[in-house]
C-alpha cells in the first residue's frame, strides 16, 4: 500500500518519518512552512526516493489551516495558484518531478464536500501541473466531476484517525478522534489494506483507497510509520 505523510511542517521528526513512507505532502507556506523548508524536505524525500507533491491550504498559520475560510474564488484560486507554484520552483531547483497534490485541513474537507471548491482546485492543477494526480477523501465530490480520468484522483483514507459511521472522519475535537496506539493504527492499517475500516461504533465498513496518511505532527508518528512500513515490507 502507498504510504503517504504531511511534511515540511515544522516538525522534528521529518527525516526519520521520510525512511518509512512512499510519498510526502510538503507544506507550501500557508498554514505552515516557508521556500527553505521546502527546499530542505525535498532533498531528504530525494535522499530516500520518497514521490514529492504539495500540501496547499488555506493561508492560516494561527489556527494550522484547520478552519475553513470563506475567501471569494478569484482570491482563493490566486492564493492556491502561488502555494504550488512555489512548490514548483523548488522542484525544479532540486530537479524532481512535482507528483502529486493533496490539501491540507479545512480545505481538503471542503474540497471533498464543496463541488465548486473542488472545481476551483481542478482548474489549478490543470493550469500548472496537469500530470500531478490530486488525493483526496474516499467519498469526495472530486470523483463525481465529470471531465476527470480516472488515474488523475487518487481515494485516500488515514492509519491514525477513527472514522464516523458515515465514513467521514471523527471530528478533532472529539477525543477518540486520533488514534494514539501503535498496535491499534496498525491493525487500522491492515484493515484498510483489506479494503474495509472499523469505525467508531464497532462496525466494520468497506472502504477502498489507493493511499494511506500518517500525519507527522502525531505524537507516536514515528512508531506507527515503522510497524506498518514493516507489514508493507511482508
């Protein structure tokens, strides 16, 4: 299964996450991160052959991108437009392919829920990098745009967050949101392998993704990152 982490995020365990995942998602400046950051997390992705894409959000570093924003189009398109272009320049400065594009926070949420946010996204990544595939949730509006191939949306689901009946992720604020034990996210892992996930109220539910996410800002990241890089390698 690919293996997915938000990086480039001002945390500390960056180098150490980057030798168990197959791609990152590097924060772009907005809700975290800044061009030597940037610069910096690529060279480690190179060092360990880890797919490089961009982790656009909303421009909200008090509150991390979490919270959704009401920007009008044209201001959020410009916004989303200059994040991954950013990006794009220091790829080019170290000399890797930009492959992918994830949001981050409030605005991956609203991109899978809103159509016209989603559009506003797609119409992006067209522009400036038309090969990059964009991840997204399982149940996102993405899928349901009808000019898009196939392989240009990639269904992700995540290791370490519990999931709601309706598939949808167990709100922050909630304290069993996250999935704090190692033994747990792994069996979280497994499951989703398997195509299906174990939601809040103990129902095992199908759910098909071609990724999966760790965020590097858990506190057991680290640990979790190396027991399920250890079954991929099985």
């Amino acid at each position: 299964m690919d293996i997915n982490c938000d990086l480039g995020e001002g945390m500390a365990n960056d180098a150490q996450i980057m030798a168990y995942i197959s791609r990152c998602n590097i924060a772009t400046g907005a809700h975290a991160g800044s061009r030597d950051l940037i610069l910096k997390t690529m060279h480690l992705a190179q060092e360990h052959q880890v797919a490089i894409g961009a982790h656009p959000s909303y421009a909200d570093r008090q509150n991390f991108g979490r919270i959704s924003i009401d920007l009008p189009p044209a201001e959020l398109k410009n916004s989303l437009r200059g994040q991954i272009e950013l990006i794009l320049e220091c790829a080019d400065i170290c000399g890797v392919p930009l492959t992918h594009i994830k949001p981050h926070g409030a605005l991956y949420h609203d991109v899978a829920k809103t159509p016209e946010i989603a559009e506003l996204l797609m119409d992006v990544v067209k522009e400036l990098c038309p090969k990059a595939v964009v991840i997204t949730a399982a149940n996102s509006v993405l899928f349901d745009l009808g000019d898009l191939p196939q392989e240009a949306i990639w269904a992700e689901s995540f290791i370490d967050r519990r999931y709601d009946p309706d598939l949808s992720l167990v709100s922050r604020s909630e304290s069993e949101a996250i999935i704090h034990d190692p033994d747990q996210a792994t069996q979280q892992f497994i499951d989703l392998c398997a195509g299906q996930v174990r939601t809040i109220d103990d129902k095992l539910l199908p759910l098909s993704s071609r990724t999966c996410c760790i965020h590097s800002d858990h506190p057991n990241a680290l640990a979790i990152a190396k027991a399920i890089w250890a079954i991929n390698q099985e």
